[in-house]
C-alpha cells in the first residue's frame, strides 16, 4: 500500500515537473560555434543553427558594383584581422546584389584563413527578430570568435518601436559595442524608416526636430552607407555573360545578347537578380546543371 502511494506521488511529481518546464519556456539550446562558418538565430531558444551549405555566389560573379564591393571587402577583411571596422548599411535597388555581395565577402576572407584563433562567422537575424539582438550580442561578447550579424531587408513600419533595440545594440550601451561583433543590414530604404512614419513623429511631437532626428539617427549607428543603383544596359549585359563563362553555357555572344535583352524587356527590369534569372532559365532549356 505504501509503495503503491509513493509510486503515485513521485508520478505525481514527475508530471508537476514537466508542467513547471512548460510553463518557462523552451530550454536553452548549447551551440557549437565551430560546426559551421554560417548560422540562423533562433531566440526561442537561444539557438545558432548551423547552416552546412549556404545559399551564396562567388564574389567573382557580383559585377556592377565594383566600388561598394571593395568598400565592403576591406572593412570585413580589417574586422576579421582584430582591426576596428564599420557597421554597414548596404541600400538601393532591388535585385543588385547587396544580400549576396554580404554573403559573398564573408565566403571569400573566409577561404583564405588559415585555422584562425578568430574565425569570422557569419549570424543572420530575421527581421521580426531584432528586439532579441541585445541578447544575442551579450552571447557573443565573450566568444573567441568574430561575428557579421546580418539583418536582410530590414526596415521598420508605422507603430514598430523594435528600432530602439536596434538602436541600443549598434552602440552597446554602458559596455560600448563589442569588439568581436559588427552588424550588416540591407534595405531598399536609406533611413530605414517610411518618410511618412517621420512627417508624422514631426507634427505630433513637443519638439519636432528631435523627434525626426531620433528616427534618422537609427541610419547614423551604420558608419558606413553603400548605395546600389539600377544598372545600365551594358551592365546587366555584363552580369550575364560573366554567369554564361561560369556555368560554361556555349552559346553564341549575339544570341546570348539578344535573349537577354529580351529577357529584362519582359520582366520589366535590369539587375543582378534578373540576369541570374535569365541564366537559370537558359541553363535549364540548355539542359545544363548548375552545381
């Protein structure tokens, strides 16, 4: 009788436990920093997934944007030697490459380090997640390693008060901003903020001006702007046929031209992502694999 009590009790406590669980949360995930060069944030659990194949081009195949490419280049190539670096902004047109160019750095300084006591990592934070960025940098503060954060397509909406996060962890507050860590954010917006969002803080507000200049002042935080523009014809041109070479599509320079052409007249537009769109479909009426 008395076994059969304690054996309900400890059942008892066992479920009671497992509702204690529940209640705070999922449990904090352990990482392993050196089982990838690329990683997602997962604040649910404090977790950095590692990704194994990431999707990115090699630098090589980036064109058009020869001058931000180098600006971009040297300060992750100085960040990951342990010299001080620049957060960087990278906005503009759609489709010209600035998520790819991000990606495309960290991979090119990454193939010519030697077994570094600081590899340079790479950590993308989604958009809805940023009011979790404070702690994903007090996590990384004492690592060993160096960390891009990279924030794709980031921009903030009427009533989002999750830019002040952004804010607080681009300057780090009473410790200062880590040293291992720098943040990289692309937008088609250079200010981050809809202009109407900043008329509206200016006529609501008791003093106008600080209140529109709290908003611009989320775009000063990046000490570096790299703007991407709409590119000319020659240069969409450009990006195709440096794609054709990579991919070794055999086709004739004429044909290759005038079906590109054709290609951006349909879509409407000339960019990076079309040209890489335009080779897709080539390669796959070509029965070419891209690998």
């Amino acid at each position: 009788m008395k076994e059969a009590l304690l054996q309900n009790l400890l059942e008892e406590v066992k479920r009671l436990t497992i509702a204690v669980e529940s209640l705070s949360g999922p449990k904090q995930a352990e990482n392993d920093l050196g089982t990838a060069d690329c990683f997602i944030w997962e604040p649910q659990t404090g977790y950095l997934q590692p990704v194994k194949k990431p999707n990115r081009v090699d630098i090589s195949l980036i064109r058009g944007v020869d001058r931000v490419r180098d600006i971009l280049h040297d300060n992750t190539q100085r960040f990951a030697d342990g010299l001080p670096a620049n957060n960087v902004l990278l906005w503009g047109a759609r489709g010209m490459g600035k998520s790819s160019l991000v990606k495309a750095t960290h991979a090119d300084i990454v193939s010519t380090q030697q077994k570094s006591a600081n590899p340079l990592k790479l950590i993308e934070i989604h958009r809805e997640d940023i009011d979790s960025l404070p702690r994903l940098m007090t996590l990384l503060r004492e690592q060993s390693e160096r960390f891009i954060l990279f924030c794709d397509d980031l921009s903030f909406d009427h009533d989002d008060t999750t830019y002040k996060s952004l804010k607080a962890a681009l300057e780090g507050g009473l410790e200062g901003r880590a040293e291992n860590v720098v943040f990289y954010a692309t937008s088609n917006r250079r200010h981050l903020l809809p202009r109407d969002m900043m008329e509206n803080e200016r006529s609501t507000a008791i003093n106008p001006s600080e209140a529109v200049e709290e908003k611009v002042s989320l775009s000063d935080r990046f000490g570096l702007w790299l703007g991407f523009h709409k590119c000319s014809q020659d240069e969409y041109l450009e990006m195709v046929c440096a794609y054709a070479k990579h991919f070794d599509i055999e086709l004739d320079a004429a044909s290759l031209r005038a079906q590109a052409l054709e290609w951006s007249t349909t879509r409407g537009a000339r960019s990076g992502r079309v040209a890489w769109q335009f080779i897709q479909d080539l390669g796959g009426r070509m029965g070419k694999k891209f690998h």
